[in-house]
C-alpha cells in the first residue's frame, strides 16, 4: 500500500499536482510509512516559492540528516538571493555544503552587500573559468567591475581562456566589457572561428591592440587544432607582430595540440615555449611527448615545472620515478616507488613492478563479522537506500549511502560494502570498498558476479577471463540495467550498433535491442566483440581495450612507428575518458586474475608492449561493416 502510494504521490509532483500530492503526504505519513520524507520534500519544491522562510528552515531542520536538505537549502538561498533578503541569506548560507556555482555567486554578493568587499577578490576563481556561468553570476561580476576588482587584464585572460575551448558566445559577452569593446569585433570573432587562415593572410584584425593580438592567435590555435605546420607557416608570417608572450603562448598551444596528435615536433616546440607560462594540461602533455620519444631527461624537466599538487598525483610520481631509474637515480627513485606502491590504483601497482628485490608493505585485510553487517542495516539511512533501491530510485538511494558513509572508517566502509554485496548492489559494493585507505577486503572490491555466465563465454572466444571481468567491473559496475548516456547498454556496456553486429556475427537471428540487458546475451556480444578487437590487434591486450573503447581505427592510429610499452601507449592516448578507461581496465584484470585463481603476472607485463604502427596496420581482419564502439568525448580534453 505504501509504495503505490509513494509512486503515485512521485507522478503527482512529476505533474506539478501540489493538491494531489499534500493528499499522499498526509496518507505517507499517517501510515509511517519509510520515505514519507522524500514525498513531503517534492512538496516543499513545488511550494517554495509561496512557503515563508519560518516555514522552510523548519522543515530543513526537521529533515537535517537526510541527502535532500542541501539541495533544497540551495534553491531556498536562490529564493533568497533573487529577494535580496541579504539576512536570511547570511544566516542560511553557512549550513550549505553542495557546490553549486549559482549559490556561490550570490554568497560572494552577498558579503559584499553587508560590507565586505574583501571577498570580491576571492571571487575571482568563479570568473575564471572558462565555461558559462549562472546567469546572476553577471551581477557580482558587475559589482567586481565597478570596485576595480576585475580588471582588463583579467578580462582578456578570461576571453582567451574561453576561445581556446571555443565558446564563441560566451567570448563575446565578455569581450562586451573592456573599455575598448567595439561592436564590429563580434563579427571579427566569428571570422576567426570559421576561417582562421583568412583572417591571418588578410589581415582583418590589427595587431596594435589587445584584442587584436588574442583573437590573432584564437586563429592559429584554431588552426593548430587540425594541422600544426599550417599553423606554424601562418605564424610565420606574422610572428614579428606579437609580444614575446603572445609567441610563447603560441608554442605552448601549438606543442600541445602535437603532442595529443602525437606529433614528433611536439618536444621542440615546447622547448620555444616559455615552460613557466604553461599551464597543466602543457605540462601533462609535455610529459607525454617525452615519453612517447622515450626521453627521460624531458620527462624529468617537465614534472620539475609543475606546480606541487600537479607533480604530486601519482602519474607523474611515478613516471618521475621512472625517469630517475632510467638515468641510474635509484636511490631517489626507490623512494618515490616505495611509497606508491602502498598506493591502490594503476601507477601504484605499476610501482611495485618497479621495486625488484624490495620488500613492499604487506596489505592489511579486514573480514567484516555479521554483527558488523547487523549494524550497518540497522541504520535508517540503509534501510531508506535499500526501500528506494527496491522502487528503482537509484540516484536517491546513491545519495542516501553517499551521505551516510561520508565520514565512516575502514571497518564501517567494508561493512556498508558487504551490506551491498549481500544485496547484488556491486556497484555500491565496489564503490564503498574502494575508499579504505588502509584495511582492505579486494573480494569487495573486485567481485565476480554472474561467472557461470562469463567463464563459459571466455572460454567459448578464447579470451583472458580476468580481463573480462576487468572490462565489466569498469564499464558497469556489474548493474546489468546499466545505460550510459551514449546509449551504451548492459553489463559490458555495447552500443546498439555493435550489438545488432555482433548478435549477427555470433548466429543470433531473432536479435533485437530489448535483448541487450539479457545477461546471457550481453555476455555473449560482448565477449565476442573482445575477441574480435584482440585479433584487430594483433593479440595485443591493452590496445584491444582502448578499441573496445574508442573504436579499432583509434586504438591503431595511436600506435608510434616503433614498438612502445604499454603503459606509454596508456599514458600518451588522446582521449582523458578512453586514457583513464585502458588504465582502470587493465589495473583490474590485473587484480582479477588473482582473484580467478588464473594466471597472475605483473601491470607492466599485462600491459606489454604495443607493436609498431607499420605492423598493426599490416593486419588484414579489418572488416568494412565494423562498427565504431566509441564512447569517448569528441576532442582530446584533460
């Protein structure tokens, strides 16, 4: 009874019926029934407006350990905020913890509106930023403007920030506020944008001035970002017209845009680059271009010139280490290796690889007891999660157990983790186990679902089942209802073209996309599709898996001319999504293979080395009618 009258009272706010819905409310709560909460919530939402503010802060102190407080809180301070009722807001504001760059735009507003305008300048980071902002983001703007916070300097920071990501309109609103904004560069901006090299052989844009000079150089980048010797004979040519900043700037760009295209070039246009103006995704990259030519003093000189938390995450800790080792440092790198390794992701395991006869810190496991467990489910909060997960509200149930296990230990996670597992919930499973930082219990982490299913078609395609699971694990968490936002479906996440390919090649004649979150079937596409880019690849693992990824004729493109290690091959892809895919999958083979009780070798020979591009183009198993499985973003992005 109550969960029809929970899914009704949900479609009563879904329709905006607020009689309807305070209906349901009353018989929730009269019935005391679990989540009545959440149904009094979607009311608040529709009443907000008209509720008075005695009214909201009671109902947010009412409902204060619940995951929808904070989201109510901040539509309740953007009420506040559009009534200038600078009180309430103050008052309210300190409570709020979600980020939300709306609210934070008021919040900076609002001290300065009782006096101070010190935090003006702090605001700067909200402006800085090179996508759109909340539209009342313009009033503090305007207020920074007026105090002589915002400067034209950080103006056309900013206008070059948001052309380099190519966000025509928002440059536009901003150039809109330099004291020499002219109306006729609005369709000079859009010049540059769709034919850069007119706009340089022509001559449209003056040099003289700053917007000039920025949208000079919009327009080599825009042709750097297709071909980078174009871009260097149309610098050429105007080279002497820009200040010696704006050359650097150019370089570092230009050696960018190379290195993501994997260019050999790359490395001496960053040495013309003035590496202290780099920012993180230049340095990254620079990284990159040294390892792909394997030149570990570059390496080296790169991370040196990152800022320390950038050189502080463990890519270039560990390729830092790398570097020092290749160059006989093996003091210092043994150093860095030992402490990555007690470290559990990608670059830590690659670092135990690296630690020959040392001894690496043993890995403390925790069994939960049932008592453990008891305690866990006794919690209102689980037991709300696991009402709304029966009901198909995930993303509730998510913020549910986010919220309650945000401040827990080792022993209180990989209780919550097994709570999940005991539920078929993987997913909360894994990603709850995957935040101890010192007690561990890798069943948990890695758990191995539905193997009646997946040994027999591993072995049916000839395929590495630790790597299987490796791909499921990262692809869906094992939540055989899963759907990406590409349209991705299933516990090994194919794309319907794919699918409908594959369930043809495999003799699946009554196929139809309904059966793509069968569990047999997806196992068995999926696995076939696997075999099918291993042998486009020559057999070799981790390329197969950016092609799993990002489709075949990517994962061979970013093959080099000579034999590469795998983990450069990793380390060196375009693509931030596929790039962190390949790592995460190949970390987790690695770790299943143990847990299959199959046979176990280090990261780094997993990973293996990636042969020449000569010989995999050589490969004639490429088939015209192949699908492109590409999930990745539309351009190399960081």
């Amino acid at each position: 009874m109550g969960d029809d009258d929970f899914l009704q009272a949900r479609s009563a706010y879904d329709k905006k019926n607020a009689i309807a819905l305070y209906d349901y409310v009353q018989q929730l709560q009269n019935q005391h029934y679990l989540l009545a909460p959440y149904a009094d919530y979607w009311l608040m939402l529709l009443n907000l407006e008209d509720a008075d503010n005695q009214t909201v802060t009671d109902f947010l102190n009412k409902y204060s350990d619940y995951p929808f407080t904070d989201r109510l809180r901040g539509e309740y301070l953007k009420k506040l905020a559009k009534k200038q009722d600078w009180v309430a807001f103050s008052n309210e504001i300190s409570n709020y913890q979600l980020e939300d760059p709306a609210v934070a735009c008021y919040a900076a507003e609002s001290s300065a509106v009782n006096g101070d305008a010190s935090v003006l300048e702090g605001a700067k980071s909200l402006w800085m930023q090179a996508k759109e902002q909340p539209a009342n983001c313009t009033s503090l703007y305007d207020r920074m403007q007026a105090a002589g916070v915002l400067t034209e300097d950080d103006i056309w920071e900013r206008f070059r920030l948001v052309l380099a990501d190519s966000r025509i309109n928002l440059a536009k609103a901003i150039v809109k506020r330099s004291k020499t904004f002219e109306t006729s560069q609005y369709k000079l901006i859009d010049k540059a944008y769709s034919s850069p090299q007119l706009v340089l052989n022509k001559r449209l844009v003056s040099f003289k001035t700053r917007f000039g000079r920025e949208l000079n150089l919009f327009a080599l980048n825009r042709i750097a970002k297709t071909d980078s010797l174009q871009a260097l004979s149309a610098y050429k040519s105007v080279e002497d017209l820009f200040k010696p900043e704006d050359r650097s700037n150019f370089y570092g760009n230009l050696a960018l845009q190379a290195a993501q295209r994997q260019e050999p070039q790359a490395l001496q246009w960053y040495e013309r680059a003035d590496s202290t103006d780099l920012n993180k995704e230049q340095l990254a990259w620079f990284v990159r271009a040294g390892l792909r030519e394997k030149n570990w003093p570059v390496v080296l000189k790169a991370v040196a010139k990152m800022a320390p938390e950038q050189a502080d995450e463990g890519a270039w800790r560990y390729w830092k280490a790398r570097a020092l080792k290749a160059q006989n440092q093996s003091l210092e790198a043994n150093t860095l290796f030992a402490k990555l390794s007690t470290e559990r992701h990608f670059y830590g395991w690659l670092a135990q690889d690296e630690m020959d006869d040392m001894m690496s810190a043993p890995l403390n496991t925790y069994k939960v007891s049932d008592a453990d467990v008891d305690e866990i489910a006794s919690r209102p909060a689980f037991q709300r999660a696991e009402a709304l997960q029966r009901l198909n509200f995930r993303w509730e149930a998510k913020s549910e157990w986010v919220q309650a296990t945000k401040d827990f230990d080792d022993r209180q996670l990989l209780a919550a983790a097994e709570f999940a597992a005991r539920k078929n919930w993987y997913d909360l499973a894994i990603i709850t186990a995957d935040k101890t930082t010192e007690m561990h219990d890798f069943a948990l982490r890695y758990p191995t679902p539905y193997r009646n299913l997946v040994k027999p078609a591993s072995s049916e395609q000839a395929i590495d089942e630790a790597w299987v699971y490796g791909i499921m694990r990262q692809e869906s968490r094992f939540n055989y209802s899963a759907r990406s936002g590409a349209g991705a479906s299933g516990l090994m996440q194919l794309m319907p073209a794919t699918a409908k390919w594959a369930a043809k090649r495999v003799g699946i004649n009554n196929y139809n996309n309904g059966m793509i979150h069968d569990l047999d079937t997806n196992i068995t596409l999926g696995t076939y599709y696997l075999r099918y880019t291993l042998d486009l690849m020559n057999g070799q693992e981790t390329m197969a898996t950016a092609a799993y990824n990002a489709g075949p004729s990517r994962a061979k493109k970013w093959a080099a001319i000579t034999p590469l290690e795998g983990a450069i091959y990793a380390e060196t892809i375009p693509f931030s999504e596929t790039r962190s895919y390949v790592q995460k999958v190949m970390a987790n083979a690695h770790l299943y293979a143990a847990r299959l009780g199959l046979k176990t070798m280090s990261l780094k020979q997993r990973l293996g080395v990636v042969p020449s591009s000569i010989g995999v183009a050589s490969n004639n198993l490429v088939d015209n009618a192949e699908p492109e499985q590409a999930l990745e973003p539309a351009k190399p992005t960081e």
